[in-house]
C-alpha cells in the first residue's frame, strides 16, 4: 500500500485515493478494509476522514453491491493486477481500464483515462512533455485543467514529415491549449538523414531554446509503438527510408519517443543512432514523474519492454493487456478476496485430475478412416467413396445430376460429425473433403472431389475459416484451374468474437456452415450459375452468427486427454469446434443466464430488430445431451420473443460436433424472403432432411 | 535403417576422406536428417500435441509425426539423387500426408530450400542456411505470417539468420551447427512472450502470452535435427 496522500486540499476534507481507486472513495475504503485488512479506526486516518464516515462508506459499499462478489470481482481484478504490476515494476501508481464496455474505442478510454489523472501529477508552475500518436491525440482531447497558472507543454521529440493527425505538434499544441499552458514546439524533424545535419540543427539557436526546456521537465506523457505492421509508427513517414533496411526484429520490440527498444527496454543503436532530435531515453530516465498510456494485445511486448526499461513511473493500461502481462511474468495478483469468499462460500476441493479419456478405438491414428468406412457402410443411399478413398466422399445424387450443375464441395478436419459428411446429398453439398481430426484436407484429396462432382459449371467451395483449410483450398483451387474447373470459395465466418479488434475477415467458421451449405445446395439443385451460387451463400454466411460455450474440453483419440484444463466450476464461453479454449473463463451460472449472456452478444452482433425472421441453431458440441439443448433453447425462445424476432425454423440437436466437447453453440441466421425458399427447399443428407 | 545408414556413414566418410569440404550437403545428407527429424518428432508426438492444446487443438505433434514420417517412406522408396530433388519428394509427401495448416506450409518451404539447392550443389557442411532460409522464405510467403505473430516462422527466420551470419562471418561447420541450433531453441521459448496473431491461436489473443507457439516447437526440433546431423557427418569426417 503506498503512503496515503496528504496533499493539503483546499476544503481540508478527504485525502485523495490512490489513482488505481479512480477517484471513488468507497472503493478505496472497501479496499482497505475487505483487502488490506485495516481496522476502520486506521481508515480514518489513512483517508483523512471520521470513522463514522468510513462506516457509512463500507454500508454504502455494500449497498452499492460494489463488495458484492458479482459485482466486485471485476473491480477488484482491475485493482489486484494494478497493485501487481505497482509492486513488480516499482511504479507510483497504475491505473487499470476495462478492456471493454462502452461505445468509446479502447485508445479514447485509455486518453481519457490518463486525462483524469492529470491533477493527481501537474501543477501550477509544471513543465510537461508529450510525446505523439493516436493514444497521446486522445489524451490531448480529453485534456481539462482549469486554474493552473505558468505551466508549459513541450513537444517530447522533433517532427515527422507525414501528414497525420496525431503528429507531435499537434499532440502538443491541444494538449497545451486544452489545460491552459503555454504550448513549446521542436522546429526540427525528429529524425533528421545524417549525425551532421543533427549537430548543425542543435547548434541553432532557436532549437537549442526549445530543447533547454526539455531538460527540466517535472513530467513527460508517452505511449508506446509497437513494431507490427498496424502500429502508428510505419505511417508516421518517421522512420519510411530506414524501415526496410533495419534489421528491426532481431532486436527491437518497440519505439518509445521515437528509439527503437529491445525486450529488456534497452535502447538499440542501428542506423538511427545519432540522427534522433528530441528527448533521448538517458533524459527521459531523469523526468520525476513519467507516465505511460497504453494499451491494446499487440502493444504487449512494446510495454513490457519500456516497464522494464524502468522507464516508467505511472502507467495507464487496458485490463487484458496488464492481465497479459501479469501471467507472462508469473506474477499473480495478490486476490485476498478469495480468502473473503471462503467464509461464506466453501471452495470444494479440487477434484482428482483426469489422465485418460476412455473411447471406443482401435488404433488411433486409423480413427478417421475407420469412421468414415462406417459411415459410408450406414449410409449406402447417401454417399460413397471416391475412388474407394473414403476420405473423399460424394452424395449419390451425383450420378443422376445433369450437366450444368455448380459443384459444390465442403470439408475440413474430421471430429466434427455428422458435420460435414451429413450435410451432402441432393439439395446440399455433392462432396466432401475430410481431413485428420480438426486438420484440414490436402489440396490432392480436395481436387479429386473438385473433379467427381464437375458438371462443367464450375464448383463452389464451402469451407470453414482457418488458415489450414485457407491454404490447402487455396492450393486445390489452383489445380483445378489448371483442368479447367472453375471455383469460388465461401469461407464461414458465424463465430462472433467478443474482441472489438477482431473483424468479420477474421472471424472463424463453426455450426453456420450448415446454412451455408444448405443455401447453396439448394441455389445448385435449382440449377443456378455458379456466379448466382456464390451470390447467395456469401449472403447466408454473412447472415449467420454463431456463440459456443464448453462446459469441458474434449479430447483427440491419439492423446487421449483432456484439450485444455478447466476448474470444476468453470466454463469457456466463446469456443469454436476444435477444443481450443474459448475467449473468456468465467463461473459456470444457471442455463438460462448463459442463454443470456449468449443472447446478449448475438443480438449486438447481428443488430436483431424487431420483426426480424430468423433460423435458430442449437447444436451440441459432443457431450452434451438434447435434454439439455431444450432446456437452452426454451430461454433462446424466450428471449427472441421478448425481442420481437420471428422463429422461422429450429434445429437442434447434434449437428456440428467437436468431438466429446460437452457443451453447445447457438447459431442464428438473419432470414429474407430469399434465403426463407432456399432454407425451405428440400434436402436428403444423412444428417439433415426436409 | 541398421545397416543402411551403417553404409551411408561409410560412404560419407570416403566421400569427404576424398573431399573433405564439398558435398557433404548431398541427398544421402538431406535423408539422414529427414529420418532423425521424423524419429525426434515421434518421440514428441504427445508433448508437441499437449502444447498444442493450450492454445490450440491438440493435433500438432501427431500433424508433424505424421508428415515426416511420410517423408522417410517416400524418400526410400523414390532413393532421388540429389538435394533438390529430396526437397521436391519430402514436400509432395508432407503435403499428401497431412493437409492441416502445416502441410501448405512445410511443403511451401522445401520446395523453395529444393529451388535454392537446384544449382548449388555440391554443398559443404557449413552451408545448410541456404536450405534454412528457404525453408523460411517458403514458408513466409506461404502462410504471409510477419515476424513476431509467433508462429513458426519465429524459429525458422531467426535460425537462418544465425547461420547465414555466422557462415558469412567464416565460422566453421560445427560452430555454425552449434549456433543456430542454440538460437533455434532460444527463439522457441522466446515465442512465449508473443501474442498468437495467426491461425487458430490468434482467438486468445493475449490468453496465448506464457505459451510456447506448438509450431515453433516442432520447427526447433526439426531445426536442431538438421544441426545435430551436420554435427554427427563431422564427427564421422573426424573433423569437429
């Protein structure tokens, strides 16, 4: 706990908090109190207030359900990984911002933040450094000090040359105007194309005056740039010319007032040594107070080396990132709350670890192939081998199709039964692809599918977006071009991410591909183009949303274990189908609050209106039995209906599986009065009739 | 193997006894690593496949066994002749094997490491970073992954560095194959401060940070075969 603040206030009341509180006194004392263990009487003192102050604060806190365990989890998170990364990195104070939530984008929550922080650090008579970038362009947004007399804003380095909006100067001259200081500017570049250009630029007058000030800063305000490809630096025209011929990732993780820095914050010497104008990392090192806005995963490692570079002496950051942050340094968060908890809530002990997952097998590795010589043996009317490979298989249908008709050929890694093989048949797929277990197909097994279902109308490939599949369809497709086939490809994308930075492009493919699929087998039976094929499964796939949670890993019949570790009363909310784990842990709660929380996040991500037609999906992911799918979709209903949505068709059941996953994704599809006759049409799959 | 690779030894040793610099890089040498790598990665199928399912699916290890494994078949039964002709049959091999992301991947970069080594032969032991940088610049182009988004890329761009520099720097054959099989396995721990931004990982996000990437896992093992061949066709040579 650092030393409380007794900064004389001018009403005399209460100490300030300590910034990672925000400036929320009931937190604070809830903190003291429930966390630090301290007696009310020591509160008073800490807080410069009466004890019965504090006591009214902690029932207020309790009233306010802030020390509520469904609420304060999160509160306390945020504050156990501040105080975890205070106590590591030897900081004055951090303050951690949620990840998500709100409109605002997480570098305008993140400048905001850091704005409110301002008058916990400058004060009237102040010199203050910024440096530049879309971070620092909100912080200077957001800005507000009123009253501060004689405090000037100086620009942390030279110019660039590009034209951007959050170049130094203008980082500067709003954050100055926006607090009422007088604004210093560097008139010089701060990269300039030779060490003797450098020393002929310093040795003028005018920029010697405005470096002077940078040498008695009593703060300066930085971000920090990461060297991926997004990163603001490669459009900052600051480092165009010597990009490509640093050698940058051998040992620079990230670029901190414009110099490069290795994993351990230390400064790489390159091509740039000596032709840097502005604030050097060895004066930066001198500022009392130096404090670091930044957030985002793909800034992670550029953070980590400016906290150690010891750079650092307050620190605004997004929740995932100092989470991040925390489990790669091994440090764990100081959560006394659990001990709180354990008074009411008794833990259970941990149950005994699992080490082998009992399955019907011979030998392993012949599984898949076993599997589907099975499949083909049940479903003579459905399907067959192609060319007695019975990895590579085709609807019945096939023979009695004319010329003309669009091919169209699905597949991916196999687990995921009765996907995909259940879904070809007349108005459906023609083919399937089938991979290793959740390993795509090779390009020579997809071809000789392409070729057994080719009409001379080209084929369409449906397949689910991962980047094995991407590149062994991809690499099919360009042997079939070479005989003359024509494809097109739809990559499903149904699984909503609940990350803000993911977008549609990259988001994966699970249980919507059977709309895909079922879109375009049916625009193929009625002999549309291949062109008109394309059309209308791009259209179904981009009206399919899809949300999975696993209440256990699954398990490969080669390992035999357990995918991935989960608590006894833990759940993976946002899984796809491959036993990976999902985006977020969280406590396993009643049916109908996961059906929520999946409806929540499916609702935002289609924008579900009222009115609206939609087909309804809930799938099993293995284990999980259909009692328990009813039970999810009896709330799914209810809630669609409270929505206003109409319920055009439902399917539930086991229809695109990863494996012995306990667990269940629901998919819903946006329905027009196109896609309603395509969906309505009829189909003979093994896995799905109408 | 017994007694083939008894015969391989000793006519590798004739051969650099005749020639002690040039073309120990052959086919026999590109084979011999083919079959360490294939039987190290068997070994660890299942720790590859446990690291796998952290942040992944859990195939990994059994993708990598697989595909070399179906690589030391075809290689004994089409017996090529010259590197680059290894390279074409280990990559069609790989790639009919496995599928999966790593077949596309694998397959890409020994077909360009057989287009660098078409040519080049005869090969001395110090000049295996040509088949490295191949391997790395068929797999960039392949899978467009960037350095740093903590792939397997990772392992491979830094090991053909090291030894390219350390080759360039007129280091010996068994210090090039000591450096680059040192920075092949530093470069795999250092992808547990990464953050997956490429393939089925990349969902985490920064749920992956503390996790070695499975793909650089398995390329340092791979990589480390290669190196600890060169070393043993040395030791043979009697010239460490």
């Amino acid at each position: 706990m650092p030393e409380a603040r007794r900064e004389p206030n001018r009403k005399g009341a209460l100490n300030r908090p300590p910034i990672r509180f925000g400036d929320d006194p009931l937190l604070w004392a809830s903190w003291l109190y429930y966390q630090e263990g301290m007696t009310q009487g020591a509160i008073a003192e800490v807080m410069n207030a009466s004890r019965p102050t504090v006591n009214a604060y902690l029932a207020d806190a309790r009233a306010k359900r802030i020390v509520d365990i469904s609420i304060a989890p999160e509160h306390m998170r945020t504050i156990s990984i501040a105080k975890a990364l205070e106590d590591h990195f030897g900081l004055d104070s951090c303050l951690v911002v949620p990840a998500q939530g709100g409109a605002r984008t997480l570098i305008e929550r993140l400048g905001n933040a850091a704005a409110g922080l301002l008058p916990h650090f400058v004060h009237a008579g102040d010199t203050v450094a910024i440096s530049w970038g879309r971070t620092m362009l909100a912080l200077a947004c957001a800005a507000r000090l009123e009253g501060l007399e004689d405090v000037t804003v100086v620009q942390a380095t030279g110019g660039t040359t590009a034209k951007i909006a959050f170049a130094p100067e203008t980082c500067a001259t709003k954050f100055a105007s926006n607090i009422g200081a007088s604004c210093i500017t560097i008139s010089a570049p701060a990269l300039v194309s030779t060490p003797q250009a450098r020393d002929i630029l310093m040795g003028e007058a005018v920029i010697r005056q405005q470096l002077a000030y940078l040498e008695r800063l009593d703060c300066a305000v930085f971000g920090v740039s990461s060297l991926k490809p997004n990163s603001s630096i490669h459009g900052s025209g600051l480092f165009e010319s010597v990009f490509q011929q640093y050698d940058y990732f051998d040992q620079a993780v990230g670029s901190l007032l414009g110099q490069f820095i290795d994993a351990a914050g230390q400064p790489v010497s390159g091509p740039l040594a000596h032709r840097f104008i502005g604030l050097t990392l060895d004066e930066l090192l001198k500022v009392p107070t130096r404090m670091l806005v930044a957030g985002g995963a793909d800034k992670m490692q550029s953070i980590l080396a400016t906290l150690r570079g010891g750079y650092v002496t307050m620190l605004v950051i997004d929740s995932d990132t100092a989470e991040g942050i925390v489990r790669a340094l091994d440090i764990r968060p100081q959560n006394r709350l659990a001990l709180v908890r354990r008074d009411s809530e008794q833990a259970a002990p941990a149950a005994p670890l699992r080490l082998s997952v009992k399955k019907f097998l011979n030998e392993p590795r012949d599984a898949v192939i076993e599997a589907m010589e099975g499949a083909i043996a049940a479903f003579p009317d459905y399907i067959e081998a192609i060319e007695g490979s019975p990895r590579a298989i085709r609807a019945r249908h096939c023979h009695d199709a004319g010329p003309g008709k669009v091919g169209i050929v699905i597949g991916g890694g196999a687990g995921h039964e009765p996907g995909f093989l259940g879904y070809i048949g007349e108005g459906l797929a023609d083919a399937a692809a089938i991979g290793n277990i959740f390993a795509s197909p090779p390009p020579d097994r997809i071809l000789s599918c392409t070729r057994a279902v080719d009409q001379g109308a080209g084929t369409l490939y449906i397949y689910g977006n991962y980047s094995g599949d991407v590149m062994n369809f991809d690499m099919a497709a360009e042997l079939a071009k070479a005989e003359g086939i024509a494809t097109r490809t739809i990559r499903t994308r149904d699984v909503i991410a609940s990350w803000a930075f993911v977008d549609r492009d990259a988001r994966r493919g699970t249980a919507g591909a059977i709309f895909v699929i079922k879109v375009a087998g049916a625009a193929s039976a009625r002999m549309e183009s291949l062109e008109e094929c394309e059309r209308l499964a791009r259209k179904a796939n981009a009206a399919c949303h899809t949300v999975g949670v696993a209440l256990e890993p699954c398990s490969l019949p080669e390992t035999r274990r357990p995918s991935f570790a989960l608590e006894a009363d833990d759940l993976e909310f946002g899984v796809g189908i491959h036993g990976e784990p999902g985006v977020q842990r969280q406590k396993l709660v009643a049916a109908d609050r996961i059906t929520d929380q999946m409806c929540d996040q499916l609702f935002t991500a289609m924008d579900l209106q009222e009115g609206q037609r939609v087909a309804v999906l809930v799938n099993s992911l293995g284990a999980t039995p259909m009692l328990e799918l009813m039970i999810l979709n009896r709330r799914l209903q209810k809630r669609l209906s409270a929505r206003g949505a109409q319920i055009h068709t439902t399917l539930l059941g086991h229809y695109c599986t990863a494996l012995d996953m306990a667990g269940a994704s629901i998919t819903l599809m946006a329905l027009d009065e196109e896609l309603v006759s395509l969906l309505d049409a009829p189909c003979k799959g093994f896995a799905w009739q109408r | 193997m017994g007694s083939q690779s008894g015969f391989r030894a000793l006519e590798t040793m004739l051969q650099v006894l005749h020639d002690p610099v040039m073309d120990v890089l052959n086919a026999d040498f590109f084979a011999d690593f083919f079959c360490l790598a294939a039987d190290r990665l068997e070994e660890k199928r299942h720790a590859l496949c446990a690291l796998d399912g952290a942040i992944g699916d859990g195939d990994h290890g059994s993708s990598m066994a697989g595909g070399f494994a179906a690589i030391t078949r075809a290689l004994r039964q089409q017996n090529p002749t010259s590197a680059a002709e290894v390279m074409r049959i280990a990559a069609q091999a790989f790639l009919s094997e496995v599928g999966a992301t790593v077949g596309p991947l694998y397959a890409s970069g020994f077909l360009e490491a057989g287009r660098r080594l078409q040519g080049a032969e005869p090969l001395g032991p110090g000049q295996f970073g040509l088949f490295l940088a191949g391997c790395a610049e068929g797999i960039q182009q392949r899978g467009q992954a960037a350095p740093g988004d903590k792939t397997m890329l990772d392992v491979w761009l830094p090991a053909a560095q090291a030894a390219q520099r350390a080759a360039s720097a007129g280091a010996g054959p068994a210090e090039i194959a000591r450096l680059t099989a040192a920075t092949a396995r530093s470069a795999c721990e250092n992808t547990a401060a990464l953050i997956s931004l490429r393939g089925r990982a990349a969902r985490l996000q920064d749920r992956s940070i503390g996790h070695i990437d499975p793909g650089a896992a398995s390329g340092a093992v791979v990589i480390e075969a290669l190196c600890d061949t060169v070393l043993s066709r040395l030791r043979h040579a009697g010239s460490t």
